[in-house]
C-alpha cells in the first residue's frame, strides 16, 4: 500500500504540478479585523490559536511537531461542505476551516500539511492521499509524514486520530497521492496508472492561491 512497492501497491510519479511547496509557505494570514468581519471573534481566536501553535512549536522534533498540529485540528468540527460551503466539494484554506471552526477531511488534511511546512517540515516527507475507507465504503483524505523514502510512513487522520504507521490501517485503501510538487496513483493489482486531468488537482492548485494570497469565503 501507499508509497513503496513493498507494500504492494505500484506508485507511478505522474505529473508536476506548477505551483511549488515554497510558495505555500508564504501563506498570507488576513488581517485581523477581516477574520472577524468574515467569521466573528470565536473564528479570530481559532486562527490565533493556530498561530500560537506554530510559535510554540517552532524548533521542536518532527514528532512534537506532527503530534501537536494533528491533535489542534482533530478538536475541531466534521461537517460535509455542502453544509458549509453549499457545495458539493469546496477546499477551504486553513483560515477559512478555523473560521468556521468545521470541514470535511480535506480540510484537516490540507490544514495538517500547511502547517507542518510553515514548521519546516520538508515537502518531499509528506503526502497528501486520496483514499477510500474501508468500513464506511468512502473517499477520504488523510496526511502521512516519512523522513526518508524506505521509511514507513505514519498517517495523520481525523477519523482515527492516533497518528499510527501506515502498515497497520488496513482499513485505507490508497488511490493517489500528492504533494507541492508531484503526484503519484496506486493501483491495488500493482500495476502503473495514468495520471490524466483531474478537477481534484485544479482544486489544489486554486487552493494553493487562495492561501498564498489570503482569500477567505463566507459560508
């Protein structure tokens, strides 16, 4: 499963997508007069609260580090977009989720990931997967950090909050993985699939530039 073939599942590196991990790092954060004009004080105290963590956590180990932003985001509300956002699939940005103080799990799993490259954690160690879950016959997003390719990775999941080795959720089943630079699809059978257009991967992209230039939606 997931990254390596050791796990019996092929990886294909498929295509580069043209916005890169650096540029994600300079997210702009909106004012804080906007924040509350958008989502109200309880929303302002969230975002600050996030930017507190990534403050306190600033300098410590990787395992701190993923420990701490998966258990912040994990507090907060699981609501399906179209109860927020009135559509079917919306990709909020970190302010955007805390504002509203709910989302789906591509908004803990985009949230998670940001954050951890705003503590300088390297691009090339996480992925974003595109799963489905086993016992509810469902898609899903959920994070996965390794320190190096023969590593077996530890997933970081809103739905079973432990971050955990990868090897032991047999309930996810991989489909495709992504990041600032790459993208990679699995097969179960093990054998390379094409990577084509995807309206996910355009989601991405404008997700990427609605951080970097602190757009915010209200619900």
């Amino acid at each position: 499963m997931w990254r390596w073939c050791r796990w019996g599942v092929t990886i294909l590196l498929g295509i580069a997508i043209p916005v890169s991990a650096g540029m994600l790092s300079n997210a702009s954060v909106p004012a804080s007069a906007a924040i509350t004009s958008h989502y109200g004080t309880a929303g302002l105290e969230r975002v600050q609260r996030w930017q507190a963590l990534i403050t306190r956590l600033k300098g410590q180990p990787v395992a701190a580090q993923l420990t701490g932003v998966n258990d912040f985001f994990n507090q907060l509300g699981f609501v399906d977009d179209v109860d927020i956002w009135h559509q079917a699939d919306y990709w909020a940005t970190p302010v955007e989720f805390l504002g509203v103080g709910r989302g789906d799990c591509e908004e803990f799993a985009l949230a998670k990931y940001l954050t951890l490259l705003e503590l300088g954690v390297p691009d090339d160690q996480m992925r974003l997967h595109y799963v489905k879950y086993v016992p509810y016959d469902q898609f899903h997003v959920v994070l996965s950090w390794a320190a190096t390719p023969q590593q077996m990775p530890v997933i970081l999941d809103n739905i079973d909050k432990t971050i955990a080795p990868a090897a032991s959720r047999r309930d996810l089943i991989p489909v495709y993985s992504f990041n600032g630079s790459s993208l990679w699809t699995s097969t179960a059978s093990g054998q390379e699939a094409p990577v084509g257009s995807s309206s996910h991967m355009s989601r991405w992209e404008d997700w990427q530039v609605r951080v970097r230039n602190g757009v915010m939606h209200t619900p």
